[in-house]
C-alpha cells in the first residue's frame, strides 16, 4: 500500500497497546501470581478472542466485562485460586497502564499542525475516560469513540464507518494508528488509511493486505504529514 499523506484530515488512535502498554498489567499480576507472564498473556489473548467471536454471535458485553472473563479464565488455566476481589483489583490496572513516551508529545504535534485526533477503540467509556485522564491528553483530543455506541468490537467495519460519521469525516481522509494487526486490516477494509504502530519490531502478518505506512512512534507519523 502507499500512504497519501496530503489526503488526511483527520487521525484515529487505538488505545491498548498503541497508547498504553498492556504488557504493564503483567506488574498486576506479579504480585500475586507465581509466574504471571504466561498468565498475562492468555489474558491478553483471550481478551481479543471474545471480542473477535461476541461480533460474530452478537454476544456483545462492554470490553470491561469481556476482560474480566478473559482474565478469570487465564487464572483458571493455570490453575490461580485467587478471590473475585483480588481480580478485580488486578483488572482495575486497566485504568492506569503505562503511557508510552511519545502519545502527549506526538499527539499534541499533530493537533498543533491542523489534523483533529481521536481515539477509536473497544475500550468502553468509562475505561476510556479513565485512559485519557491517565495519560493527560483530554485536552488535545477531539473525542473518544468507543465500541460500545454500536456494540460492535474490531475490526467490523461498521465500527469504523461510524468513526468516520462520530468525526464528520469522509472515511477516506481518515488515518487509523494501531498496534492492533486486525485493526490495521479492519481500519483499511473499512475505507481508512491505517498506519501500524510496530513498537516491538514484529514481522507482520503473512496474510491480507499490509499496512499503508509503518512507524514505531506517533512523532514518525507526524513527520510523514509534515506536522
């Protein structure tokens, strides 16, 4: 794919994984799990799973619900007896992950050049109030745009067309930034340009259609529209 930069207006931020690090709730768990980095990871994955099917089975539940069952199911699977409490208190780390070092400095960077900026993710509201408060860019946001207004996870298109329509932007002035590899293809099957977000040097997927531009930080994404 080639990236058109002169044709955005607008860019979309994922949350999880782009803006925070999810990897930091593995700090959580450590505190009360002997080996917490695999169970961390089930977690992690068993999270995206449920998405990827309740989409499928209309079986939609705020992304707060479906973390928690992923968790508790992670616990389970490596055989962790802890009390619903003590769950809870390591789900809650949700609201106060990690921000990775360039989001304020590089979000603020392209709002000073012209291009709007939201986040566009599974995240239901009250985590993404929480996550925009954390990482203290409530004030160089337009919005936040959450799968709970059409209970639709990634990557169903018809989450990012109402993106498109939450903006007031034609889908196709619109810049996607994920780590997300499904929301890469879900932001681009959609009619977005989509950016990936590769902080950990991965090798990308051996199938569907690749990125339109690859940067490892929001600063790389505002030097390719010259902000």
């Amino acid at each position: 794919m080639v990236f058109e930069p002169n044709q955005v207006s607008t860019v979309t931020f994922d949350s999880y994984s782009t803006l925070v690090d999810v990897d930091a709730a593995e700090k959580a768990l450590a505190r009360r799990v002997d080996d917490p980095e695999p169970v961390s990871k089930l977690w992690r994955a068993r999270s995206l799973e449920y998405t990827f099917v309740a989409t499928q089975i209309d079986a939609y539940q705020p992304f707060y619900e479906m973390n928690r069952d992923a968790l508790q199911y992670a616990l389970d699977a490596y055989g962790v007896d802890i009390s619903g409490e003590a769950r809870d208190e390591i789900l809650a780390v949700y609201h106060e992950l990690d921000v990775f070092a360039d989001v304020r400095d590089g979000i603020e960077r392209l709002r000073d050049a012209g291009y709007d900026c939201y986040v566009l993710s599974n995240g239901n509201p009250e985590m993404l109030d929480a996550m925009v408060d954390h990482a203290d860019i409530g004030d160089i946001l337009e919005d936040t745009i959450s799968a709970d207004e059409v209970r639709l996870f990634k990557p169903a298109p018809d989450l990012y067309r109402h993106a498109a329509g939450r903006t007031g932007t034609p889908i196709d002035e619109i810049v996607h930034a994920t780590a997300g590899w499904f929301d890469v293809m879900g932001a681009h099957h959609a009619g977005m340009q989509a950016a990936w977000v590769d902080r950990k040097s991965s090798p990308w997927e051996p199938f569907g259609p690749e990125p339109d531009l690859t940067i490892e930080t929001i600063h790389e994404l505002a030097e390719t529209v010259g902000a």
